[in-house]
C-alpha cells in the first residue's frame, strides 16, 4: 500500500521545543544504548541537534560530510542564520527531505538516517547516511544454467532494481512502491512496462497489495501468501525466480514483477501451468533442441506423478495388464516381502524424502554425499532384507530422477503433493483412481485463474497463436507477436 499502515495520532514537532520532541523520540524507541544525540550550538544565541542511530548509519559519511560542512561554512554569520530549507541545498548529501511528524521520523531513523534540529526552525531536516552494507552479486544456486548470464539477486533491492534497468532501458518502465507492514515497514515494488502489462492486471496488482494488513513483511513468499489465487492442489500461482533475467523476460511479455527489500527473490504474475516447464537456458539455446528439452520435461513431469501410482494399481487391481513374463519377475521378486505394495511404494517414497531433506539441510560438502550414499545404501539392504522388492526400487530411482528435472523449485513440490495423491488414489481403486484423480486435477486447473489469466492458457481457451513458443520453441526471429494469452496493450513485438 502507498504509505503504511494505518497509524496512531503522532506527536507534531515545536519548533521552540526540539528537546521535547526528542525524548518522544527516545521514549518511543526505548531510549536504545545506540541512538546517538549531539546538542551543539550554531551562534551562542542558535541551538542544534542531530540525531541518529549508530549500527544503521555510515560514520564516515556524518563525520566527513555533515561535521565538516558545520566546521566549515558556519565560521560566517551569514552561514550561521541559514534556515532549514537552506541547508537541506547546501548540506552536500543526495538524499535529503524535510519532516514534521513522529512516526516519519521514527521510520526515518531506522532507514538509516540522520534528523537535523534547529531551535526555532518549524521543519526537521532528514539526510540519508544509511551504511550501505550488502553482498556481492551471486550466481544463481536453484535455476542453474550452462548458457546464459550467471548473476542473482540479492537482499538488497537498490541491487535488484539495477539489475532490471540495466536490462531494459525503455522509458516505460515502472515502479511502484508500496509500504506494507505495521512493524517492519518494509518496502515492496512492482515494476511492469506500461506500454505492455494490461492495465487491469496492474489494477489488481495494487488492489491486492493495498488489502494487505500485516505487521510484517519479511520475504517475498509473505507477499505471495497474500497475494495469489487460492486453489485446492497446492500449485504455485505465481512464479518465483532468482535470476533477474528471468525477471526481465517476463516483464517484457507483458507481465508484472514484485520485489521485496531484503528478500532475494522475485515475485512474477499472471503465470500459466506450462511456464513452469520453460528453463531460462530455452532462449540460449537452437529453438530445436530446447523444443526437444521442454518434451523431455514434460514427460518427466507425467513419469514422475504417475509411475509410482501405476506400479500399485496394476500389482494390486490389473495385474492382466502386464506381460505374462514381467509379471512372473514382479512376482518373484516380491516373493516374501511382507508389505503390501503401497505399502512398500510409500515406505520408499518417504525415505527417500528423508534422504534428500537431510541433504538440503546438512552442509553442501557432507549434503551430496550423504543423500547418494544413503539412498544406495538403504536400497541395496532393504531388498536384501526382503522389506522391498528390486522392482520398487528402480521405482521409485526413476520417480526421483524425474522429479529433480523441474526448472522451478516450488513446481517440484506440487509436483510431489500429486504424486502422492495419485499413490493413495491407486491403492484405494486402481486404475480407476488414477484416471478419476487426473480427471479432477484437469478439471481444477481449468477454472483456476492468475490475476485474470486462465492457468491452463493457451489450451483451455485455446489461444493457438501461442503455441509456438509453449508446446513447441521457435527462433527469436520468427516470434512476431507477444502471447495473446497475456492481453498486452500491444501485439506485435516490432512497432
């Protein structure tokens, strides 16, 4: 929302009392060890003060800038009757403005910067000295390509905004910030092409932002939980990425993008279903062969879901479906297993699980090694042991392999939540289970919407157009028009 939440009445500066409204100040933080008063006096007739919060402000900057500018230029009496307005020109700081109330000087302070006082003056003047402390840019750790830029965004959304201007330079580019959350304030920015993004989705964009009463903000997944659509099977409505590539691709077409200060993340909406089987690694590659991948991802995705679920329906409920001769193998090899096989599908299934949560947990060195290594371990003497069969085993490797090819890390979680479902639906009814929980599924990701788009687009509604470059990738010259899934203001990429 433009401004924070709704605040209490705040306490107004008098300008012939600043000491009083500096112990409000102080009494509203607590009167903290590390906020610094300095009294000082401009003439012997003209009283200062300057107020700041040490762990929050760069000292060199106070030290170098604002202590030298008072040593210096207050020698003269004409310097010495310089009003506040005056000096917010003369002080050599970028990033000055000028504020009357408690609480805008409070948010002040915690933003890194330091309040000027002057006895008789009705204004107070703010200068940004805030210390600007932050990591370098990284690569990207969960969207990992071979081809294409290495950089990420970080925690600091100065970083993250340079990073999308530095890639697109058209005068249309926006950003609007918004200031949510009682407690921590934080600051959220959406940044769309105005030329582009349909102003309805932007609409609904601020709406959603502007209905957000929280005291807190701190990641952009906070904002996603407030934001998305809701739907039953817990399918990301809204892409996540680290990549600020990413980020830019999607605001080119139209679309709008969210960044929350301290989160290294963006936030990306509307989004469809197939979006999410599209790599950044596509574009860097020949359209054929990043058609071939997209396939391969797809049919990972279906292996994934449902070999699990088939392996139990067709052992339990339609065992004539399979060859005489591979279900013989089956059935030897099961021979003695005490486990029904959804039994055995889920024991697997979750310690596998196990095993790959422990490897996100533990140290990166020790991580790899412990989820390989437990993974061989635990197969080879659970089969020994006859609590599993060889063929559940090579089961649930190829479920695992599969589910690691999605692109996008919170799309391999749903992807997990279906193969779960399908697993209990097969061993309650079977095939029949299967194709009655697919139907549903199919059915529920039709109605869904993202901030007015379908979910299903462009296959249901069918927006043949955009095929090209969701089902099938084409070469960048050949794409002539934005995806009309997307509803931008204007429909043909070269004016």
């Amino acid at each position: 929302m433009n401004g924070s939440n709704s605040k209490s009445s705040s306490v107004q500066f008098n300008k012939y009392d600043p000491e009083s409204f500096i112990k409000s100040i102080q009494e509203l933080l607590g009167n903290p060890p590390d906020l610094n008063h300095h009294p000082f006096a401009l003439t012997p007739d003209r009283q200062g003060h300057c107020l700041f919060i040490n762990t929050l402000v760069d000292k060199g900057k106070i030290e170098d800038t604002i202590l030298c500018f008072f040593t210096e230029k207050f020698a003269t009496a004409e310097a010495a009757n310089w009003t506040i307005n005056e000096l917010r020109y003369q002080i050599p700081i970028s990033n000055s403005s000028t504020v009357t109330d408690l609480n805008d000087c409070v948010l002040a302070l915690m933003e890194g910067s330091c309040l000027l006082l002057l006895k008789g003056e009705g204004e107070i003047l703010q200068l940004d000295v805030s210390m600007q402390s932050q990591r370098p840019i990284p690569k990207p750790e969960t969207e990992m390509t071979v081809r294409g830029p290495q950089e990420a965004f970080n925690e600091d959304m100065a970083t993250a905004l340079s990073l999308i201007r530095k890639r697109i330079r058209a005068a249309d580019l926006r950003f609007e910030q918004f200031t949510i959350g009682s407690k921590t304030e934080s600051r959220v920015v959406i940044i769309y092409l105005e030329e582009l993004a349909p102003a309805e989705v932007v609409e609904e964009f601020r709406r959603r932002l502007n209905a957000i009463d929280t005291d807190s903000i701190l990641d952009v997944s906070y904002v996603e939980d407030f934001i998305s659509d809701r739907t039953f099977i817990p399918m990301p409505m809204m892409q996540k990425s680290e990549r600020p590539d990413v980020t830019v691709s999607h605001i080119l077409e139209g679309r709008v993008a969210v960044i929350v200060d301290g989160s290294p993340l963006s936030l990306i909406g509307p989004i469809t279903f197939f979006q999410f089987f599209s790599s950044p690694e596509d574009y860097f590659q020949r359209a054929d062969i990043a058609t071939f991948m997209l396939w391969i991802r797809f049919i990972s995705f279906l292996l994934a879901i449902f070999v699990p679920a088939l392996y139990i329906a067709v052992t339990i409920y339609q065992q004539s479906l399979l060859p005489p001769s591979l279900l013989i193998s089956i059935s030897a090899q099961r021979e003695g297993v005490p486990f029904p096989s959804y039994i055995e599908a889920f024991l697997m299934a979750g310690s596998f699980e196990i095993l790959r949560e422990a490897g996100l947990r533990m140290p990166r060195i020790a991580g790899q090694a412990i989820s390989i290594v437990g993974a061989l371990v635990l197969g080879e003497a659970a089969v020994q042991a006859g609590l599993v069969s060889a063929a559940m085993v090579i089961v649930v490797a190829v479920t695992a392999i599969a589910s690691f090819v999605a692109p996008y890390y919170n799309f391999g979680l749903s992807q997990r939540f279906l193969q779960y479902s399908f697993m209990l639906l097969a061993a309650f009814m079977g095939l029949f289970g299967i194709l009655c929980g697919a139907l549903f599924a199919v059915v529920h990701f039709a109605s869904l919407r993202s901030f007015t788009v379908p979910f299903l687009a462009p296959i249901a509604p069918t927006y043949v157009s955009d095929w090209k470059d969701v089902l099938a990738r084409r070469g960048r010259s050949k794409i002539k028009t934005y995806p009309a899934m997307n509803r931008t203001k204007r429909k043909r990429r070269i004016p």
